[in-house]
C-alpha cells in the first residue's frame, strides 16, 4: 500500500516537487526545447486533472511517483517519435533504409532513384505523393510499393523473403518490380 503522505496535495506542490524531475525526463529522452517540453508537460498534467486521477489504493500500488512518471513517458514517446519524424521528415537520403543486393543498408533514394540523381532539394513527403499518383494505373505495383514502405518504417528496410511470401512470388520478382520502381521514382522527380 502506498504512503497517502507522499501524495502531493494540490497542482502547485506537484509542480514545485516534480517540475526538476520532468526536465531530467524529457533531456534524456533527447527532446529539443527541455524547458518548453516540460512546462509543455506540467501544463498538460494540471489541465487534465491527473492528480485527482491518482488512487493510491490502486491494485497496481503504485506510488505517486511512478504514476506521474507513466503519464510524462506516454507523452514523452509521443512527442519524442513525432520530433523524429519531423526531423527527417525533408532528409530523402536518411528517411527509409533498404537492404541491396548485396545485403548491404542503403537509402530508399539510392535504391529506387536512378543513380547520380539530384535529390537534395526533393522533399520525401512530396515525391511519396507523386509516386502514389503514378502508380494509379498498376494496382500491383502500387501495391507492392505500400507493403515496401511499410516494411522501412517498420523494419528499417525491405525484406525481399517477406515480400515474395506476400506476393506469391519469387525473389527476383521482387527485384525486378524495385527496378520498376526506380523508374517511376525516376519520373517523378
């Protein structure tokens, strides 16, 4: 069971107590902005009313500390995966990571795009949306190319072995509707 003591009383107490705390979470989750973040956070916990959320005769008996660290890490997450998309959301080189031929990670671009293409001023979102339009015509390859993204943002790369088992087909198909792909990565830019 836990001590009611321990339990702030009122928002302002929570904050005075935890305010350092949050700060201390959100730089080691490496968050730009740590003081905006974690005002951001105190705001959020006050205006939804967690502290009289808290019961500390919770089966789970949990501390008030650790349920005031669960609600800031859920956001925590949350904000941390929506910087990084953010991030590297206009970086084509780094977005998606594709495993070669040879077995090697590279980049979507220089695995789809042909190669010397010019792609630093290709924002990812944009050519993503093109290509998507061209592949209206080919609902197999487009296809194909939704289970490909969805493989890099999942995996970090494409897994030929799980495609061809998708598709009903071998790995050199595989291979070969990439190479279709270059080319309308390549129209598209």
């Amino acid at each position: 069971m836990t001590n009611v003591i321990d339990v702030p009383k009122t928002d302002a107490e929570v904050f005075e107590k935890f305010y350092p705390y949050v700060r201390y979470l959100v730089a080691r989750m490496h968050i730009v902005n740590v003081e905006d973040v974690a005002m951001s956070l105190m705001e959020k916990f006050i205006a939804k009313g967690v502290l009289a959320q808290y019961d500390p005769e919770h089966e789970s008996g949990a501390n008030f500390k650790t349920f005031f660290s669960n609600f800031v890490t859920s956001y925590l997450r949350h904000i941390a995966k929506k910087e990084r998309i953010q991030r590297d959301r206009f970086s084509a080189s780094t977005d998606y990571m594709l495993t070669n031929d040879a077995g090697e990670q590279v980049p979507l671009m220089d695995l789809i795009v042909v190669e010397d293409a010019d792609t630093e001023g290709v924002e990812v979102e944009e050519l993503i949306a093109n290509v998507r339009k061209a592949l209206v015509d080919d609902p197999k390859l487009a296809l194909f190319f939704e289970f490909v993204m969805i493989q890099t943002e999942d995996y970090g790369k494409m897994d030929a072995d799980e495609l061809a088992d998708v598709f009903g087909v071998s790995r050199s198909s595989i291979y070969y509707w990439r190479g279709k792909l270059r080319k309308v990565f390549a129209q598209c830019m």
